[in-house]
C-alpha cells in the first residue's frame, strides 16, 4: 500500500494536489472511493473482496476519521500493493498515528505563510491601518485572488461564530477567537459586509474593478 499523507492549511493548494492524484489513478484504471463522514466505511473499503482484484484508491478527507480500530486495519493492509490511500489533515499529526502508515509513508505540507494569519486576524473593528499594512505584506507572498477567498471565508466564520457557532467545523479555542474577533461588529454590521464582498466579488469577476483595489477600498470603509 502506498500511504500520502497530506497535511497543511492551504484549502487552494491541497484541493490542486488531490485532484491531481485523483486524475493520475483515473488514467491508471483506479477505483476511486472517497471518505469524508462515514469512519465505519474505512474498514469496509479495506476488507473489500475485490481488494486484490483492482487497483484502488482511497482518499479519507480528515485523519480525525481514523479510529484506532482503521489504523490497525490499515497497518494490516500495507503490503498491497494495488492500494493508495491518501489522508488529508490540517494539523500535525502525532508519532503515534504515523507508526501505523509504515516506513514508506510520503508527507507532503502545504501550509500558507503566517502573514496571512496575522491579516486575518487583523480584521477588526477600528483596525483598518493596521489590516491594510499587513495586507501590503501579504500580496508579496500570496496572490490577491487567494487573499480575497481567505477574507471572505473569514467574515463568514465570523458571522457564525456571532450567530451560530455551532456550525463552526472548528475546535473550541479557534471558535471562542472568532467570537473575541467580532465583538466589534454588530450582527447586522457582518451580514452587510458579507452581502458587499460577495459584490465586489462580482465587481472583479466582471472586469468592473480591480481586485487589489476593492480590496483597499472595503478594508478602509468598513474597518474603519
């Protein structure tokens, strides 16, 4: 079995590279089979009877699917070599866990730069200066496309953890930092700010604005 190990929290880049590995099994015959909610199909997938008939190719889109029960099935299964299993985290993963994928596991990170963490979290009431400098900084290292997906994403995150926390896929800590994040704004204030990203999205689509300048322009009238 040959076992990818795909970590980091670049959604634009891990999102390339797994449609590239799902496109590359396609074109040498591969089953593919994709797990994303269902931790008891795991093991299904590897006692599967036609597992030494065809080739196949597993893609587990979050380790946290993995029971201790799936990493025995696993490491069970690692000399089939007709098998690919490819996993995909956003966090480290423990020493504890990567025993059980064998010596001859590939780990491939892609993980964004910490400035644009830093951006991110710069978008708060009253901060506009500072968000527009770090954001200077950030479309050195990052295209503007990407960084306009990560701003919007987060005044979305924002608006849930204001309105519906519970929808937040996240760990507590990072939900009760979104919180802390918009206390500034009013519900009403992201809902609208939301509403006028997904505009000027539209804008930059359409050829009727730059997008770096759109950018500028929404930092600097509703952080201010």
């Amino acid at each position: 079995m040959k076992v990818i190990l795909i970590t980091g929290d670049d959604s634009e880049k891990v999102s390339l590279r797994i449609k590239k590995l799902i496109d590359s099994a396609k074109e040498k015959s591969y089953i593919i089979s994709k797990i994303s909610d269902s931790p008891t199909k795991i093991d299904n997938e590897l006692r599967a009877d036609d597992l030494f008939l065809n080739k196949k190719f597993i893609l587990i889109e979050k380790l946290s699917l993995l029971s201790n029960k799936d990493l025995d099935s696993i490491n069970k299964n690692l000399t089939h070599d007709n098998l690919v299993l490819c996993v995909i985290t956003e966090n480290a993963v423990p020493a504890s866990k990567i025993k059980y994928f064998g010596k001859d596991l590939k780990i491939e990170s892609y993980t964004l730069p910490k400035i644009i963490w830093k951006f991110l979290d710069s978008l708060k009431s009253k901060n506009a200066k500072n968000a527009m400098d770090l954001l200077n900084e950030v479309v050195k290292v990052e295209p503007v496309e990407l960084v306009f997906h990560l701003l919007s994403q987060r005044f979305i995150q924002l608006y849930l953890a204001k309105t519906k926390p519970s929808e937040l896929k996240l760990q507590s800590w990072q939900i009760v930092r979104l919180q802390s994040q918009a206390e500034g704004f009013s519900e009403n204030d992201i809902k609208a700010m939301v509403e006028k990203l997904s505009e000027l999205d539209v804008e930059a689509k359409t050829g009727k604005g730059d997008l770096r300048s759109l950018l500028d322009f929404f930092i600097a009238t509703q952080l201010e």
